[in-house]
C-alpha cells in the first residue's frame, strides 16, 4: 500500500511541476505575440521567428499543462449525470471511462508522439512554417513527455478511483 501511495505522491508531484514550468510557455507566448505584433503593424517589419514561436509556446502550455489539468480536475467534462452522483458513483464512471476512453487514446497517441519524435531526432527535422526553420525534434519530444506525464496521472487517478469503489475512502 505504502508504494502505490508513494507512486501516486511522485506522479502528483510531477504534474505540479510540469504545470509550474508549462505555465512560463505563456509569458513566452505573450512576449513573442506582442513583439511581432507591436513591429508588424507599427514598424511595418514582421519577423520570421514569431508564428512557429507561438505554435510552440502554446504547445508546451498544452501539453505541459494536461497532466496538471488532469490532477486538477479542470478539464472539461460534460457533467449533467456525473455532478449529481456520490463520490463513489464518480469513481466508477471516472474508472470505465479510463479503461474505455482514456487509456487506449492516449497510449495510441503517446506511441504516435514517441515515433514522431524519434523520427524528429533521426532526421533533424526542422519546423518549415517559416522560413526560421527551427529543430522540430525537442518540440516533438516535448509532446510525448506531457503525453507520458498525462497517462501516469491517469494510472494515478485510477488507482484511486479504483480504491474509493473497493474501500470507500481516498487512498492518499
């Protein structure tokens, strides 16, 4: 007991953590929109770095944040059955949705992203949306790590859905 409990503190932590250090991509995302804004329309001078600047920011927000939205409970969820059921009637739906939803569409895509990224690193692939053309391989490798954060976040909720359906209490 004491190891998944163990298990589920790291993998909380490492959703906190991510969500903490996707949440500077917005400043990134901010700066970078704002400067080509600012020098596009008022210096008529637009950059070359700025669009892929801001796909990726707003992707490492995405991603780095799924995991800490995941642990939040802040995704979005159409709720007119679930928000009126008991917590243990929560737990079950939460566990067949993972074992019918979640998981076999996020291990699908985290294979996808696994590929795409060795793919990136093998080929030195490079963003061609501008003539900028930035190494796509870090930016793939970031999607298939906020994808592995976000299924282990599942693992964790699961198993204490999981333990709330079998004992009635919250494990951790």
């Amino acid at each position: 007991m004491s190891a998944l409990r163990s298990f589920i503190r790291i993998v909380d932590w490492l959703s906190e953590t991510s969500g903490q250090i996707g949440k500077w991509a917005a400043l990134v995302l901010v700066f970078a929109g704002s400067y080509e804004a600012i020098s596009r329309h008022f210096f008529n001078a637009p950059t070359v770095w700025s669009y892929d600047t801001l796909c990726m920011a707003g992707g490492v927000i995405y991603m780095l944040g799924a995991s800490y939205n995941y642990k939040h409970d802040a995704h979005t969820r159409v709720d007119l059955f679930y928000m009126r059921g008991t917590p243990r009637t929560k737990a079950i739906i939460n566990v067949i949705c993972s074992l019918t939803l979640f998981f076999p569409l996020m291990i699908i895509m985290f294979k996808l992203a696994v590929t795409w990224a060795v793919k990136a690193w093998k080929i030195n692939e490079v963003m061609f949306t501008s003539f900028w053309y930035p190494p796509a391989a870090p930016y793939r490798t970031l999607f298939a790590v906020g994808l592995l954060l976000l299924i282990l976040q599942g693992v964790a909720r699961f198993i204490r859905d999981l333990y709330l359906i079998v004992r009635g209490e919250d494990i951790v």
